[in-house]
C-alpha cells in the first residue's frame, strides 16, 4: 500500500476535500508525465497525483529529480485556468503557497528563490527544500497546467551539486505526511483561485516577503550572459528585477541559474 491514503487525506482536506481527486501510488515513472497522460484523457481540474517512487522523475532544465519514498513527498496537480487567465508568475504564486503552508505548519526558516526553489534557511546557510515544475498546454477549453512537487521532509542523503535541506531541520518533529500533503494542498487550491482573479500581482508581497535574497548582491547565469548586480525582487509580471548599477535588468526567463555573489 502506498505511504498516502487517498480516504486519510480525504478527512485532513476537510471542506476542501470535494475540491481534490487524489490517486496514490506506489510508483510511475513520473508524477507529472502520468498526470499529463489522464489530462489528456480528460482529467477533471484538482485531480492530483502522488507516488511514493518514481522511475524518471524530472527536474527544471531537463534535470532528473531523486526522492527517497519514505523521506519526501513527490506529487503533481491538475490545475485548469480559463483562456483569459495571464499565467505569468505561476511558478512564484506555487511557490507562495508552499512557503505559507509549510510556514503554517511550524517550519521556521522557509524562504523562496526565484523562479521557484523552496529553501530552508538554516545556520549552516540556505538548503533547497523543494522543487517546482509547472507544465502547461492550451486548447479549445483554456489552459490546463500540471504542477509537479518534490518536497523533502528529511533531509536528503547523498552528494548533490547544491545543499539540501529537509522540513525535519525547521521544526521540532516532522508533521505526519498526510498534514503536510493536505496542508499544501489547501493552500494551492486558495491561491491558485486568487492567481485566477489578480494574477501574481496578488501574490507579490508574499512573495517578496518569503524571498531568501531581497536587496542581496546575485548573478544570474544565463545561457548567453551572466548578470552581477542587487536583487530587487520582482515585477508584477513575476520577472526578476536586478539592479546592475548602472541599470535595472529584468529577468524573464525562468531558464537562468540564480546565485548569492
Ligand atoms: C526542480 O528542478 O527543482 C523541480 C523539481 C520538481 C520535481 C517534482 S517531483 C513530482 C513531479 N514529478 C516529476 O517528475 N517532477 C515533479
């Protein structure tokens, strides 16, 4: 049997239980490319997806995302947006209600990074705590999103290119997953629904307010270029905006990697 219970989350969800249709199981090969598969077979917007393994979990810029079953959470939700819906800056409003939920769980430490790292600051300096993949396609009914999560509740063991860090490090004992999962999956569904109505410009101060590096020296790596400057945080748009000292650059893309100077 699989670590989530469908019925055990159903009661955690409370009177947001009827918003989620939530599957478990024990492996696939991605959470996100299986969710994909049933949206195009006509999956209803909430349905989620959560396996305790995964055999070709992916991560932003073509990496392959690693999770331990018994030490993380791995899930993807459906999410539709009607066609009207300007969707830039979903990533951050994901990570908005994240760093809230798990905020409210009694986590301290939880900061964001743009686009969309949870992290954990710590004395040891900042740990990624969580990733963010959101994948989208249009048709005739709107846009139909798929947003994929991988959240650490122990931290990770192993060598990996940039620290990691696990909720247990935040707080006293890990909170039981099921109030983790239900906990996230409340607080996607309310400000997914606020992003439907003001966008990310309803998210920004949150945003700002979680960010790990506000008025930081950064680079930013691109692919082409690579910029040196303070970080302001971002546009209401969800760019990011840094002041290079002779001007203020923003950065549209998400395909960039972002480092403390
Ligand atoms: C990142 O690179 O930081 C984003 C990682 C996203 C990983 C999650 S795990 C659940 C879902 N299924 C996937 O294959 N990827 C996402």
């Amino acid at each position: 049997m699989a670590l989530i219970d469908p019925v055990i989350l159903k009661t955690r969800l409370g009177d947001m239980a009827g918003r989620f249709d939530v599957d478990a199981l024990d492996a696939c090969d991605s959470t996100s490319s299986e969710l994909s598969r049933r949206a195009e077979r006509g999956a209803p917007s909430g349905t989620v997806l959560v396996a305790d393994r995964q055999s070709a979990g992916r991560g932003r810029r073509g990496r392959v995302w690693l999770s331990e079953p018994a030490a993380s959470l791995t899930f993807s939700l459906l999410w539709r947006f009607p066609a009207t819906t300007p969707l830039s800056g979903l990533s951050l409003a994901v990570g908005v209600a994240l760093a809230q939920a798990i905020e409210a769980l009694g986590v301290a430490g939880v900061c964001l990074k743009w686009p969309n790292d949870v992290l954990l600051r710590r004395e040891a300096g900042f740990g990624k705590l969580g990733g963010v993949l959101i994948e989208m396609a249009s048709d005739r009914r709107g846009f139909q999103v798929i947003i994929g999560i991988g959240l650490n509740l122990l931290r990770p063991v192993g060598d990996f290119p940039d620290p990691v860090a696990g909720l247990e490090e935040g707080c006293p004992a890990v909170p039981e997953r099921h109030a983790v999962l239900a906990a996230l999956l409340r607080e996607l569904a309310m400000v997914l629904d606020a992003f439907t109505v003001d966008g990310y410009f309803g998210q920004k101060s949150q945003w700002h307010r979680f960010h790990a590096w506000q008025g930081d020296p950064v680079r930013v790596l691109g692919d082409e270029r690579e910029i040196e400057g303070r970080c302001l945080g971002t546009d209401d748009d969800g760019s990011l905006l840094i002041n290079t000292g002779d001007d203020v650059v923003r950065v549209l893309s998400g395909d960039v990697s972002l480092r403390r100077a």
